[in-house]
C-alpha cells in the first residue's frame, strides 16, 4: 500500500458520521441501490439499512450493495423494526414522503442523529414505517411530475445534510469510537486479511504508521494455526 492510500483512508475514515445513516425500504433495482450507496460515502455515511424482504430481488440487491466496500451494510426484512433500531441509537428518523405535515427538505436540523427513510419511487414508504417515523421531508417540485426518482432524492436530501453538517464543524475531527475506527481502517487496508481473520476467528491486528500489519511474522503463524485448527475440525 502507498503512503498516499493509506492517508486516503484514514482522511476518509475520519469524516465517517456516526450519526448519520440511510434506510431504503424495499429499494431493490441494483441501479438505485448503487447509486444510494455511492451518495452515502460520499457524504461520509459509514453504515446503511436495507429492507429487503425475502423475494426474487434480494439477490441482486445485495450484490449492488456489496459492491460498495466502504459502507457497512445491515438487511432487515421488516421497516419499523430498522426504524426501532436506528431510534434506540439516538436518532431521529424522517421519511422522504408526501403527507399534509412534511417538511421541506432545507427547513430540517440534520446536525442532529438522523436516519433518513426511503421508500420504492413507485409505491413510496410502506404505511407502517410512514407512521412509524418522526417526521416526514419533502422535496419541493416545481413541475408536472410529482417526485425524483429515489436515488436522486436521496442525492438531494443528503447534500444538505453533508452541507449543515460541514458548516457546523462535523468534518473537522474524527466523530467514530476508537474500536470501530480501528475494525473499519483494518478491513479497509487489508480486505482479504480481514476475510481471513472472520473466517478464521481472530481478531484484527495492529496496524504500524504505515498501514502494515505491525507483527506480521506473528500474525502468519497464528493465522496459520487457526487455519490448521479449523481444518483438523472439519
């Protein structure tokens, strides 16, 4: 790894936003999937939450997010309970969609923890998560046709948020726990390695200034003896 990826990662790493997130609620064309997903690291989203109940687009769903290693990604098959668990985190959690009570996009405080609902552009967000949420955004159309499509929405509405988040300092200082940015960094620099130690039951090593396994010798060996371990198991 050159100098320069790795001060990439660890710059990147440090504009991850805790407190920020995305659920896209049964969004499954892989298009829209990838294009939601690459908005999010853009942004510095580190984690999003896909309901994808079990059916035909699932599969291919979760290949367009896997594509996308620089975002954790969480399935859920039911949208309240992706809801219940981003709200125990701390978050507020708005939907993008139409109601008598919806907010346009720029009139909400997205420097609060905030998780942003997304519904299928045909259908919208299911009633059940609609009235689930804390609030309801919108963006404001000055046209014949009554929405974006999702993933331009979603483009929209997180530039504003990146943007009140930038001005308000939320870049400037690395915002994960220590373990987490040391768990991401790792998987970051070395993805195979990474594989290894899951598979294998071992917990990520240190990493030296440089982006290197700090003892590596040792840390061969004792990948080694898991791997022989398993093996024998088997």
């Amino acid at each position: 790894m050159t100098p320069e990826r790795y001060r990439r990662l660890l710059d990147t790493l440090d504009r991850r936003q805790p407190d920020l997130t995305v659920i896209m609620e049964g969004v499954h064309k892989p298009h829209n999937i990838a294009a939601v997903v690459r908005t999010c690291d853009a942004v510095g989203i580190l984690d999003v939450h896909a309901v994808l109940p079990e059916n035909r687009a699932k599969v291919a769903a979760g290949t367009a997010m896997g594509s996308q290693r620089w975002i954790n990604l969480h399935k859920h098959n039911d949208g309240v309970a992706a809801i219940e668990q981003v709200r125990a985190q701390g978050m507020q959690v708005l939907a993008a969609h139409f109601s008598d009570t919806a907010l346009p996009y720029r009139e909400v405080d997205f420097t609060k923890p905030t998780a942003l609902l997304l519904g299928t552009e045909r259908f919208g967000v299911s009633e059940a998560a609609g009235a689930a949420v804390d609030g309801h955004v919108i963006v404001p159309m000055m046209g014949m046709v009554a929405s974006f499509n999702v993933s331009v929405a979603a483009a929209i509405i997180l530039s504003e948020a990146c943007e009140q988040r930038r001005a308000a300092g939320f870049y400037d200082r690395p915002r994960l726990d220590p373990e987490t940015y040391r768990h991401t960094l790792f998987r970051w620099a070395h993805p195979k390695l990474a594989g290894y130690c899951d598979r294998y039951g071992l917990p990520y090593p240190e990493l030296n200034d440089n982006g290197e396994v700090r003892h590596a010798t040792r840390f061969n060996a004792e990948l080694a003896a898991a791997k022989a371990r398993q093996e024998a198991a088997s």
